[in-house]
C-alpha cells in the first residue's frame, strides 16, 4: 500500500499550492503520472510540488493552468505562484512593482549595481547566478526573476510611455558583473537608454563625496494624478510611502543629487570611457 504523505496548506504558501494542486488532481481521478504526462513533466516532479519538497515555477504553473483550463483566470495557478514569489520578496516591492506599472514619471537612484529597469538580460542573470551559487535562490528560481524582470521592462512599453529619469553613483558602472562582454554591453545599454526620447540619465561622480544624499536605493514615482510615491530599501526591509511628510524630503534630495551629478552629455562620456577600460 503506497504510503500517502499528509499535507498541511495551512503551513506556508508553498504548502498551500501543492495541496491544492493535489485536491484538483484527485477531483479529476487522476494519478500523478497521469498529470504529469499532460503536462509534459515527470511524475516525480509532480509529486514533490505536492509534498512542498520542490518549489513550483512559473513554466510548471502555466502547464498546470493548460492542463485545468485554468489559464487567465482567478483560480489560476500562475496567481499563486506569483503570490508565492512575491512573499518571497522584501516587504512593499511588490506593491511597488504594481505601482511603477501606471506611473507617469519614474526617479530612480542606485548604488553599486544597474537598476532592474536597465538591465541587460545577461547582466540580470549573472546577478541571479550568484545567488545561485549562494545557495539563497534554485536555478528555476534564479530565471524566474529574469523572465519576471523582462516582463517588467515590458510594462512600461505602453500607450502612454513614462519619463524615466536615472541617477547612477558611479559604482554602478565600475563594478564588473558577469565579465566583460556582459559588462561591456550592459554599458552599451545604457547609452541607448540615454539617447531615448523620454528618458534621463547621469552619474553621480565619486568626487561629490559627501555631497550624495542617499546611500542605498531610492525611487520616486509620480502616478497619474500628480501624487508622488517613494520606494527605499536596506538589506532585509523594503517601504513603499506615501506620506507627504516622508515623500517630500526625498523629492528634494533628488532634486539635489541631480544638480551635484554629471550632466547626460558627461555621463555618457564616463561611461563610454569606461567601455574602453573594460579588459
């Protein structure tokens, strides 16, 4: 008699994902090779999505969603899955995302790495890589975000298209990530984005030292009815703010940074001669 492990969805939402996918599998008398063979899995992959042995990804999900009928609805299995991705993710990131989808206008400052925004889908994946080798993300979970971070870019290709304005300390495009070819064309990104109708972008130079107001990422969002939002983060913690009494220092230090930054013509010009400098 096989031995069937008891699942408990109330133990996080993973678990809660893979009993559910069990509960429509046996509503349709189903075993699990038989799902699997639908979906073109094993059945052993399906079997340790349901114990919550393995995380399930979004390729799985959609198959999962073909294979119910349940694509594109409320039910579907792509929702919860992206619920659990978004659990995953530093509090307030995800409210973000779906709040830089509509903005008007996006600010945004970064330290160290290139915004997801303007990233290179090799350059992402080499982040993600080293997660990877961290041990703090799967392999399947490390493309997900690349393939998520894709889809974002892709939402701001829209009817009405928003300004988005860039700051970069100069770390950004002095710190390699993945090698040089993928830092050398990462670079090359940028100047395109520089050179697009409704963008901005400078680099905020080491030499204005004390000068730059913020150490860690910030972004600003103005939505369609002028109000502006900030998105800051630190290590562990993500805030999403709407508070005019919060919002309003940081719009200001914006504003600051950008007179202390280089202007796009120079910035272009630093990162252009970085390119050469890439070995």
């Amino acid at each position: 008699m096989v031995n069937i492990k008891q699942l408990n969805p109330e133990a996080s939402p993973r678990a809660a994902y893979g009993a559910r996918l069990r509960s429509a599998r046996e509503a349709r008398g189903w075993k699990q090779d038989e799902l699997a063979e639908r979906m073109d899995y094993s059945g052993r992959h399906v079997s340790a999505v349901e114990t919550g042995c393995k995380p399930p990804t979004l390729r799985f999900s959609r198959a999962v969603d073909a294979t119910f009928g349940l694509a594109g609805t409320a039910e579907s299995f792509e929702r919860a899955w992206a619920e659990i991705r978004n659990g995953s993710l530093l509090e307030g990131f995800p409210e973000y995302l779906g709040q830089e989808a509509r903005a008007a206008e996006i600010r945004l400052f970064e330290v160290g790495v290139i915004p997801g925004l303007l990233q290179t889908p090799e350059y992402a994946r080499a982040l993600e890589d080293g997660n990877v080798r961290r041990g703090t993300l799967s392999p399947e979970q490390a493309g997900e975000r690349v393939e998520s971070l894709a889809e974002r870019q892709a939402s701001l290709v829209r009817r009405v298209v928003p300004m988005v304005i860039v700051v970069l300390d100069e770390s950004c495009i002095r710190r390699s990530i993945g090698g040089s070819a993928v830092m050398d064309d990462q670079l090359a990104r940028l100047v395109e984005f520089a050179d697009e109708p409704t963008t901005t972008l400078q680099v905020a130079p080491y030499v204005i030292g004390e000068r730059r107001p913020f150490n860690r990422l910030v972004n600003l969002l103005t939505l369609p009815d002028r109000s502006v939002v900030s998105y800051v983060e630190s290590e562990t913690h993500g805030r999403l703010d709407r508070e005019l009494t919060s919002v309003l220092p940081l719009v200001r230090a914006y504003h600051q940074l950008q007179t202390e930054a280089l202007s796009q013509t120079e910035s272009v010009a630093m990162i252009q001669k970085a390119r050469k400098g890439i070995s």
